[in-house]
C-alpha cells in the first residue's frame, strides 16, 4: 500500500460488504472511522488497526488498512507493542463492551495507567451480541437477558467513571446513530497525544431492541449543552455519575499529557524499529542452556 488511499472514505472499502444486522450501530461506526482517517489524511503506512473478537471486530473485513485481528478481550496488548515498537504510527483499536470491560478489563485499566499512545474505540451495546444476546459488564442491573433469563443481578461498569479514575487521558462517549459528532471526536481522539478512549453508544435492534434510537435520544444529554469544562476532572466524574441521563461529549483531556513512549528510555533515541541490532550478543545469555 503505498497510495494515499486516505483521501476518500469509499476508498477504505475492500471487496467485502458488511454482515451486520439491519440497523446495526455497526454502520455508523464504520462510516466514521473512514470519514475520519479521511479527515486525517494519513499515509495508509502510517496506522495500524488492532480489532478485537465480536461484531465489532469483523470490521476487520470491511476497512482498507493494515490491520491486526486479536484474540478476545485481547486487543489492547498488541496495539501497546504497536506503538512500542514504532512509535511514529498511529494505533486505534476497535473493541466492544464484552472484549474491553470483561475478558480485557484487566488491560484496558493498567494500559491507560500508563498513557500509552492509543485510540480504543469501544462498541458499546450493553451485550455480548455475536453469541446471540448475553449480558454484558455493561448491562443494567435487572435486565433480562438470555443469560440472565430473570434479570441481571450485578450493577453495571461505569467505564467513563471508571476511566476517569484511572488515569487515561482523554475521554469521551458519543451515540453511533450521531457519526458527524463521532467523527470529529475520533480525528480528536487519534490526534490526541496519549491514551484515548471513546465509549460508543451503539443500538443493537435485534437483541437488545429496547435501548432502540428512540430511547437513547430521549436519555442522552450533550455535555455542550451543561456548559461542561473537559479540562476539569472532578466535574467529568459528576457527569458520568449522574443517575437522571447519559452524556455525550468530551469528559476529560489532559491538557499537557506525556505518552508512555516520551517517558521510556529505551525509547529517547526513536522508535524501536530504528535501533540497530547489530551491537547486540545474545551470546552470553544462551551459555546456562548449551
């Protein structure tokens, strides 16, 4: 790939067309993401797609990039040594709310302890829909499910809360139905320097069909519209915490972040992919097992 194929977001399609439900929030999403890389105007050379396991990840089939499809819950990890190895690349993962709050928790809290420089972008229709509609870490309390025929009994993750206390550095939940405002706040998530997560209200119309459209735009309320200032980290918490509706928008930026990579000396010298390795001597290492 060495044309600029980021000038235009038909230009992002391959020869497979999308398999997701009628009314998937899937198709949004994936509008976004080449109307942003669009936006962007990166070399395809310059990014690289980590996608996890679920209906989200098979978006893996339908984006024209370098791309890496992880295991389950396992998204995170190689998109960190990603951007470990080189430094200079812009790095997004496209996850959803079973792969990224349940089997992947643990790296989704200690990755952006760290600051590492990426974008996670989280599918976030409160069920685990590529097995038919179980529940979720983000489904709400009481829900029946086919898991939890007689309702869920756990509380559901706050990850925007959650986030917020843990240290990543830019935070943001949108509604996928809205992909003007996904869109931009992507460009602004990729261009971020240092961890980014954008939480995405996604409708799953077949089986979660009560959290519809209809119902998200009677319960979100646009952080724009509270006058909210995302630079300040203790209101940020208030919003995520309120009971009476879901915002959108901008939470929290850090306004002066410093990535994993910039703080790692191993890393002062450039990317890893640019040191040599030719003064290297495995050697001695290997002399216990000879």
């Amino acid at each position: 790939m060495t044309d600029n194929l980021f000038n235009d977001p038909q230009s992002l399609n391959t020869l497979y067309r999308p398999t997701w439900c009628p009314g998937c929030g899937n198709f949004s999403i994936w509008s976004s993401i080449k109307s942003a890389l669009t936006q962007l105007g990166l070399p395809p050379e310059q990014l690289v797609i980590v996608y996890d396991v679920g209906c989200s990840g098979n978006m893996a089939d339908f984006l024209k990039v370098y791309g890496f499809h992880a295991l389950h819950g396992r998204a995170i990890p190689p998109a960190v040594g990603i951007k470990l190895a080189n430094s200079d690349l812009k790095v997004l993962v496209v996850i959803g709310d079973g792969g990224g709050y349940g089997e992947g928790l643990t790296h989704f809290l200690n990755e952006m302890r760290g600051n590492h420089d990426i974008t996670v972008l989280v599918h976030n229709n409160h069920r685990y829909s590529l097995t038919t509609g179980q529940m979720s870490p983000t489904t709400p309390k009481g829900t029946p499910t086919k898991s939890t025929p007689f309702g869920a009994i756990e509380q559901s993750l706050n990850p925007v809360a959650l986030a917020l206390v843990n240290h990543a550095t830019f935070i943001a939940r949108e509604f996928a139905v809205n992909a003007a405002a996904l869109t931009a706040r992507l460009v602004e998530a990729i261009n971020h320097p240092g961890f980014a997560v954008i939480d995405v209200l996604q409708p799953c119309l077949v089986f979660n069909p009560q959290m519809d459209t209809r119902w998200y735009l009677d319960h979100l309320v646009a952080l724009t519209d509270e006058a909210h200032d995302p630079h300040n980290r203790s209101l940020a918490l208030t919003q995520a915490l309120r009971p009476d509706k879901i915002a959108v928008g901008l939470f929290w930026q850090d306004s002066q972040p410093q990535a994993y990579h910039q703080e790692d000396i191993t890393l002062k010298n450039g990317p890893l992919v640019r040191h040599s390795l030719d003064h290297i001597d495995l050697t001695p290492l290997l002399v216990p097992f000879a």
